[in-house]
C-alpha cells in the first residue's frame, strides 16, 4: 500500500468515525449540536477530499474546543485514539516532503501496535488478570456490561479463564503479525473481531469504528518497514 | 487546552489494567432543599437483556450508552479531581432525562449521589462516596 493510499483510506474511515460519532450529539444539546454539527461538515469536505489539508486542520482545532468542552476525552480510550489519528494525519498532510509525512503517519501506525502490546502487557503483570478473577469483576460490577444478563458471566471462571488468557496473548503476540502483509491481515481480522465483540458486550462501539480507521496505517507501516 | 490533548498524542494505553470499584448514579427529588433525600433511583439502570439486533444497531446508534460512559468518567472525576464541570454535567443530563421522560418530575429538588460498587470477601460491596447540594430542577439548562 502506497503513503498516498493509506493516508486516504485512514482520514476517510476516520471522518466517516468522526461522523458517526458526532451525529449521536447532535440530538441532545445545543451547545453539542453546534461543535458536532460543524465538525461533520469537516468532515464530509475529508471524505469528499476538498480542499485538503484545510478540513483535517480545521478538525483538530475543533478537537481542542471539544476537548474543552468535556474537560478531557467524552469516550476515554476511543476518542484518545481519533485524537491521535486525527492530529497524525494532520500533521502528515502539512508536511512538505514524503519523509516527513512518514515520521508522523508512521507514528500512528507505530502507537497502533502500542495500543495492542501495552494493553496486554499491564494485564498480564497484575495476577487478577493471570487468574481470570479481573475479567470476572469487569462482568460483575463494573459499569461496562450492557445487560443485567450478562453479568451471570462472571460465574463462568473457566471461560473467563480462557478469554483472558486469549485477550492477552492475542495483544503481546500482535508485533508477530507484522512479520507479512498476510499474517498482518489475518491479526487484523482478529483485533476487529475483539472490539466487535467488546462493542456488543460492552457498548463500545467508538472503539470499532476508530482502530478500524487506523488500520490502514499499519498495512502502510509494514509494506514500508518489511515489504 | 493542551494539557487535555497531550495523554491522546502520547497516550498509555493502559485498557483494563486494574479493576477500580465503578461509579452508579443515583438522583433523588425532594420538595424542598432542606429535605433530606429518601427516595433513591438509579440513573438508567441498564436492561435485564439486551438483543443481537440492538446491540448490532448500536455499533451505529449509541448515544445513550455512550453518554452514560461519560458520565461515569465525571463521577470518576468528582472523586478524584473534583470540578463544578463534572458536577454540572451530572446534573444537566439528570435534569434533562427528567424534562424528556414520559413522568413529569413533580418535585421542584433535584440531589445525587455517587455509589462506588466494588467486591470485598467476595460479596458486592456499595459505598457513598459523594452527595450533592439539591439543585432546583428549573434553574438546569436541560438544551
């Protein structure tokens, strides 16, 4: 995948993100419907690729007054990570030779596999995690599972055992995917298939859409770095 | 402003790392400021069951949920670096649930409380980490 493609694919899947995201605000408050209303305008001008860079520009200033608006990110992890993609990109399309536009979408790609391999590497070092019991307590009290029903997983040790075993493997062995353009796709689908699952189970559906949008920089990142 | 952006620039992703006893919102409406609160609700106590169809439709459509994370932040907020911002927004999206539910809240007062629901010996443990002052519910802008 060429810098061109990718950085294309990425700002369009992020906008489409953006859109998604910010058309659940505009129902509730004025002061919301504004920011979001103007912030989906920027981000039709991306998908439809008018006037590049100024839309990615305009977005990450947009993204400081939302930032102040909710004092810190409206959806934790999520938004942190369009955040990123969002000022990557930007920063990428401002600079003006292709080595520089490198360094900064190569940075996304490069916090993509952070994203994965520090995850797995916090849980892993805390025991609740090794034994299954902090995956039993994120279904038995936190605030993340969607339904009442699901929360009669928490009595489930041996699965529970299992998926956090397969969470944090999954998540340290990722690097290994980068070793081809195959194998990278195929933890691609896998790292998809986790947030869908966390979508559902957990309501997370920011989380989807946003690393979705990011994934073409790492299919960059690894025909550059190994290709 | 940049304070806020920078944990996004050079983030930590820390997902799940340890499992923090989880903020409820509770709300409760009285005649009067100086009433003490007795009726406690839960704020959207989530559902007994959730569809696969809902929770496909709401990989697209989730405001609700999403809000409720949010609020879930602030009151993580208000324990740890308390603002008037979190309380604010707990208030503003109480008060407008209230304004847009099918029961019309009869009682002028509006306080809430933040539940900390956490495991000690294995038993589900609850504490009251926070109460607010009673606001009037026709001084929250609800738009």
């Amino acid at each position: 995948m060429t810098l061109t493609l990718a950085l294309r694919l990425t700002e369009i899947l992020l906008a489409l993100a953006l859109i998604q995201q910010g058309l659940e605000h505009v129902v509730r408050f004025r002061d919301e419907l504004r920011l979001f209303l103007a912030r989906t305008g920027l981000c039709v001008l991306v998908v439809l690729g008018v006037g590049s860079p100024w839309p990615l520009v305009g977005l990450a200033l947009l993204s400081l007054l939302i930032l102040q608006r909710f004092q810190g990110p409206y959806n934790g992890g999520s938004d942190r990570m369009g955040l990123l993609a969002l000022w990557c990109l930007m920063l990428a399309r401002l600079m003006p030779t292709p080595a520089l536009q490198e360094v900064f979408f190569g940075y996304l790609g490069a916090q993509l596999i952070l994203s994965y391999v520090m995850s797995g590497g916090v849980k892993v070092i805390n025991p609740d995690w090794r034994s299954g019991r902090a995956l039993a307590h994120v279904f038995r009290f936190s605030a993340y599972p969607v339904s009442e029903d699901l929360r009669a997983w928490a009595k489930r040790p041996r699965v529970l055992l299992a998926m956090s075993w397969a969470v944090m493997l999954f998540e340290l062995a990722f690097p290994l995917t980068l070793l081809s353009r195959e194998s990278l796709i195929v933890g691609l689908v896998i790292a998809a298939t986790f947030h869908l699952a966390n979508a559902c189970l957990f309501g997370l559906n920011r989380f989807f859409w946003t690393w979705l949008a990011t994934y073409p920089a790492l299919l960059w990142l690894q025909a550059r770095l190994l290709g | 402003m940049f304070r806020l952006l920078l944990p996004a620039l050079v983030p930590s992703w820390n997902f799940f790392d340890v499992i923090a006893p989880s903020p409820r919102v509770e709300y409760a409406l009285m005649d009067s400021a100086s009433q003490a609160p007795a009726d406690w609700r839960e704020f959207r106590p989530r559902p007994q069951r959730v569809s696969l169809a809902t929770m496909a439709q709401r990989l697209l459509w989730n405001p609700g949920w999403n809000e409720s994370l949010f609020l879930v932040s602030c009151a993580e907020r208000l324990i740890n670096q308390p603002t008037e911002h979190s309380r604010d927004e707990l208030f503003k999206r109480i008060a407008a649930d209230l304004a847009g539910g099918a029961e019309a809240a009869t009682d002028p007062w509006l306080c809430f409380r933040l539940v900390f629901v956490s495991l000690e010996r294995d038993e589900i443990a609850r504490e009251v980490l926070f109460q607010s002052v009673p606001r009037r519910l026709g001084e929250i802008a609800v738009r």
